[in-house]
C-alpha cells in the first residue's frame, strides 16, 4: 500500500492544462459549450458498427489522464437510453446495420450522431461492398463526421465541439 | 523434414519465412494433418480459392507449423459439390475455420458443426461471396442462428451483445448460467465482417498493404509485415537490413503499447482503477512519442511492401532510448505493486484457469499459450528480420489471469530490450528496395508474432502485379474458443476481467 501511495504522489495530477493555446482553447470552449447547451454533462454513447477497432483505441486513450474528460463534461454511458450523442466507428458491417439502427431509435430525442474516422466518414478503405454499407450516414442521419485513421484525440475532442455548436445553433 | 508420407513432393517457398507446399489428396490430407499433429505441431489457418475461370474447380489451402516451418497443403476440389474431410476431428481449432470457408467460399467440411460462422443475414446460405460469379447485391435477410440451449432446472441465458457497454468491438456472447455460476459460454462472432478479402481483389500491391494493415487496428504493425513479407516472397524483394531493424523496433513497439493497455485494463477490471490510470498513462507517453518519430500516434502505414517509409534519425533514436527507460523504470515500480496488492491477486489467482493440457488439446497460440505453458513464439520458432539473436520466450503455466498479466509484464520488458538493441545498432542504408517482377500465382507467405501471437497473411499476385488472393488470418481463431473453455466454472462477474485478460480480436477475426 505504500508504494501504492508513493506512486500516486510520485505522478501527481497529470491533467494537462493543455500543452499548447488551441488545446487550452478546445477544452475551455468545450466545458462552456456544455454547460450552456446541456446545463450537465454530455452522455456519449460509443458503438463500433464494424471499425478496425483503430477507432476505438483513440477514444479509448481520451479517458487517460492527460485529457480530463470528465472534467470538461463528457461521460460515457452503458446505454443508449441515458445518451445525448452516438460516437460511431465505422464502416458499418451489414451484420451491425440493425444494431446500429436499433440504438438509433433507443437514444432520445433531440440526439447527436457523431461519425468517427475515415471509415465512419466516407467508408474509407473497405467502402461498399456485400458485407459493408460504407459511411455511417448511409444508415442513420449523421451530425458531424471526424475524419482521420484513426483521429487523434485531440481531433475527437474538435469534432465533439463542433457535433455541439451545430445542436447550440439548430 | 522427415516424413513418413514419402511420396509427397515439398517445394520450398521463396521469402523470408521457413515454408514448404505440396499437393495432397483428401486422404493425404488426413494423414499430413494426423502426422503434424502427433510429431507436435499445429494447424494455422486454411482458406479457399475459386479456380473456375482457370477451367478448374476450387483449391482448398491448408497451412500447418511443424519443426519450427510452415507447411502448405493444396488439395484441389472439383466445381461441382467441392467437399474435403472434417479437419476439426484431428485439430479442434479447424471448425470455425470450415465453417467460414463455407460460409465465403462454398467449400464445405463432411462432418462437424453446419451452422453457419462468418455469414449472418448479409447473404443467402447458397450464395458464396469470394466465388467469382457471385451477386454482388446483397440481401438483407432475417437472422436466425441455433445458439445450443442448455436444459436444466434453474438454468437460464444471458444475452450479452454485440454492442456491449463500454468502447469495445462488436460480438454476442450467450451465457448459460445457474445462479451466478457460468455452465456454458457460446459465442458469436461475425459482426464486424467487412469482407476484407473480397476487397483486396484486383488491389496493387501498396493499397494491399494499407489495407491489410487495417484488418485489425491494434495488430496493424504485424499484420502491415506480414503482407509484406508476403509480397517480398512472390516479388523476391529482399528488404534493406535498416527497413527490418525499423520493422522490428515497430512491431515491438505495438506490443509495448497493447500489453501497457492490457496491464492497466486488466487490473480495471479487477477494480483496481489506479493501474489503469497509470498505464494508460504510460501508453499514451508512447503514442506522444511515436507521433514526434514517425509523424502519426499509430503509424499504420509505417511498413510498405520492399521497406519502411519513414527513418528515424540520431535525435529520434536519442528521444526513443530516453523514453524507453523511464518507462521501463515505471513498469517495475508497477509490476512490484500489483504482485504485492492481496485484492488483485485475490481476483487474479485462479481466474479463468486453461490448463497446459487443456490448451495443447485446443491448439490456444501466442501470448495466452505462453500463460499456459506453451514455449510458441514465431520470434523464436520462426525468427525473420532481425530476431537473429534466440529469444526466450516468456512462460508461466498456472494458465490464469494472473499468468497471462505476469506474462504481459515480462515480455514488456524483453520488448523494451529488444529495441534498445536494435537502436543501439541500426544499419545504415536505404529504407526501401524496389519490388521484383510478381510470379504470377505464385504463393507468398508472411507472419509475424504480433502481440497476440502469430498472424499470418497469404498473398498471391498476378501477372500484373495486382492481388489475386489475399488471406489474412489472427491468432484470436484459436483463442475464442479457448475463452468458451476458461469462462466455465467461473462466475458471471469476472467474465469482463477474463476476457480482457485474453483481448481477442474481433475485426481481425472477422474479416
């Protein structure tokens, strides 16, 4: 238990006050928009309808503790039912287009539909074929799309931003 | 090689990996596979191909390890009714395989499981979409698979998935339970098939690798070398040594990445949120850095067929080495932790237990075999580049969660060697050399371990140097139903901790 404790005073508090103006920037406009549009924290919803889990591996690592997630406001939750925005990888597999669909309709009104990568975009290397309807948009109505192979971090918490400025202006 | 089947005639495959081919009969293939398996060796993989419009029927790839090479049987199939005997008799490992096989290419198994694998409601059961003359609409159908009930008093299912709660792939995982003890795990799989292998067709041999490199996202190093080792071995390119030291210093990289993930994952799971802050910590200091050396936190397309794309220069290498050993440092402060804290070991002992036994009977391969007892590493039995020097793979063999973590921990740490080493040491000299003349249909294999074992990618060009047939194949065919094995017994709870102790691939398992 000691070193236990040790280590946690060793490493501190990590968090970065971002390492540079525009991430500084990103962060604070994130937490007000939140806090304006949502007057709470933003529930996001993962679902992976058929990613190289690339994706999946940048959103996982925006819960480290370099981004402070939950501090600006954004929380992953377990259901669809308790979300505010859908975070979709793609490209969307056949065998997950009902899936997809049916957490679509489970998430409430008025909801976000976030697509993630280049593969949630545009389809990107596998495109459309027997086994792959391509984009997200192809099967839900999508709000913004973040490109990237995979998007950074950074650009997913932008591409966040950007999914909640168009709710704040509709 | 000796062999008791003499008449069989073994051409050498060119490239990089120690690998064999012949042609067999059905009954030939039997005794190949039986022969392999009592000398002890192991199936790999098997895939299909349609040579119709060659005015043949159907060829039926098999390939199998054994005496530290690979060995690739071709059995031919006729165009009508193309069937091969039930290989899932002598290795179990070969019954999803065949059901796949089935399921993409119509070659169909006499005996064992029917029901379909990779095929769900995407297409009709006598539509077979790697056949050349397949329809290439799709109908979307209702989907109706046969899960085995299990029958009992008290006995109930747990339905869980594909979309699972948390930032995972997609799968379905049914359980059959009495109270909260698991009798029975069932899974399915096949959701995120995207049909990779249809996709690669007709690709030149770079879009191949940007491709094929993203089978499965966190394994794209190995599987970016595989396929190039792949197409190296039908071009007869032979990499420059400082593309394969760079290769090497990524691929080891991956799986510092990945097992630091896991560490922290793993202990997550347990309920022990400080490793994971603390590793994820960790990985992202090496993602940061690969991003400053190789422009990307992920450098998938760091690896081209004939070379690497990117140096890395003095002030790189410097940057590299520095990070290497506070994360080293780091590890051991951690690892000393988790050994000496009583609560995780209490979750960790015993949990999710594959006996050595259980797992030479299953055929389980890469970091999970070695966490049971099992000395495989294709670093070792089958070194390529510059895993010159004889590596000792890492084991432990009480084959639980605590033995695949210790394993996760030690191999870090050879990692981290390894690429100290390398650093210490890069030739000078080009980054790429440029790719010979394709022999046509000929067969090019390329397998790297990866961090969850062994992958392997089977390439064939054609005469104009564009891909004719691409198989990709993840070491998680053998180890998901080596997870239905270690779940029983279990409770419901530590499902989540033993199969991240496990994290099998489902995109790359998919296809």
């Amino acid at each position: 238990m000691w070193h236990l404790l040790q280590q946690i005073r060793k490493v501190g508090i990590i968090s970065e006050p971002a390492p540079d103006a525009d991430m500084a920037m990103l962060q604070h406009e994130l937490q007000e928009q939140i806090a304006r549009v949502f007057g709470r924290a933003l529930a996001i919803r993962q679902v992976d309808a058929g990613s190289c889990n690339g994706c999946e591996l940048e959103i996982q690592a925006l819960h480290n503790p370099y981004y402070n997630l939950e501090g600006m406001g954004i929380r992953f939750v377990a259901s669809p039912r308790h979300a505010d925005a859908l975070l979709v990888t793609g490209p969307v597999s056949r065998h997950m287009a009902q899936a997809l669909r049916r957490t679509y309709e489970a998430t409430p009104e008025p909801k976000l539909v976030i697509a993630v990568g280049d593969c949630g975009a545009c389809g990107g290397v596998f495109g459309e074929s027997y086994a792959s309807l391509g984009a997200i948009a192809n099967v839900i109505p999508v709000d913004v799309a973040i490109p990237g192979c995979p998007p950074t971090p950074t650009a997913l918490l932008q591409g966040i931003l950007a999914a909640i400025g168009k709710r704040a202006s509709s | 090689m000796p062999m008791p089947l003499s008449d069989l005639v073994f051409d050498k495959l060119p490239g990089a990996l120690a690998a064999v081919r012949t042609s067999v009969t059905a009954t030939r293939l039997v005794e190949l596979c039986r022969h392999v398996r009592d000398d002890g060796g192991a199936l790999v993989t098997l895939w299909g191909e349609d040579l119709r419009r060659d005015a043949q029927g159907f060829r039926l790839c098999v390939v199998l390890q054994h005496d530290n090479g690979l060995m690739v049987a071709e059995l031919a199939l006729p165009a009508v009714d193309p069937v091969f005997p039930n290989l899932a008799e002598i290795f179990p490992g070969a019954e999803r395989l065949q059901r796949a096989v089935h399921d993409l290419v119509g070659l169909r198994a006499l005996g064992g499981d029917a029901r379909p694998w990779l095929r769900h409601a995407a297409w009709p059961a006598d539509v077979f979409p790697m056949r050349h003359d397949a329809p290439t609409a799709a109908t979307d159908l209702a989907d109706d698979y046969a899960f085995v009930r299990v029958e009992g008093k008290g006995v109930h299912e747990i339905p869980v998935g594909p979309i699972h709660a948390g930032t995972i792939e997609p799968g379905h995982f049914r359980f059959s339970v009495v109270g909260e003890k698991v009798l029975r795990l069932e899974e399915r799989l096949g959701f995120a098939h995207k049909g990779i292998e249809k996709r690669a067709e007709g690709l030149d041999a770079a879009s191949g690798a940007r491709l094929v490199a993203r089978t499965c996202g966190d394994s794209a190093v190995a599987y970016a070398w595989a396929y190039a080792m792949a197409v190296e071995a039908v071009t007869v390119t032979s990499p420059p040594p400082r593309a394969l030291a760079l290769r090497g210093l990524l691929l080891e990289r991956e799986r510092i990445a990945n097992h630091v993930g896991d560490i922290g994952g793993i202990a997550n799971d347990a309920g022990f949120a400080f490793g994971l802050s603390q590793c994820s910590r960790l990985k992202e200091n090496l993602l940061r850095a690969n991003a400053r050396v190789w422009g990307r936190r992920y450098p998938l397309d760091a690896i081209v067929p004939g070379g690497v794309r990117d140096d890395v220069d003095a002030d790189a290498v410097r940057v590299l080495l520095e990070d290497l050993a506070v994360l080293e440092a780091e590890l051991l402060r951690l690892r000393e932790i988790y050994d000496n804290h009583a609560g995780l070991q209490d979750r960790f002992i015993g949990a999710g237990t594959v006996s050595p036994e259980l797992a030479a009977k299953l055929g389980i391969v890469g970091l999970a075999a070695r966490a049971s007892g099992r000395a495989q590493d294709w670093r070792h039995a089958l070194p390529a580049g510059p895993y010159a020097q004889p590596l000792t793979p890492v084991v432990r063999s009480a084959g639980d969660v605590a033995a695949r973590v210790a394993v996760r921990f030690d191999e870090t740490l050879a990692s981290i060697g390894l690429c100290r080493s390398w650093l210490a040491t890069l030739p000078d000299g080009e980054l790429v050399a440029p790719l010979g003349a394709a022999r046509a249909d000929a067969l090019g294999l390329g397998g790297v371990e990866g961090w969850r074992g062994p992958v392997l990618v089977a390439v064939r060009l054609d005469a104009n140097a564009r891909i004719a047939r691409c198989h990709p194949h993840d070491p998680s065919w053998h180890n998901w139903p080596v997870l239905e094995h270690a779940i029983i017994d279990n409770i419901v709870p530590d499902f989540p901790l033993i199969n991240k102790s496990f994290n099998l691939a489902y995109s790359g398992h998919d296809l």
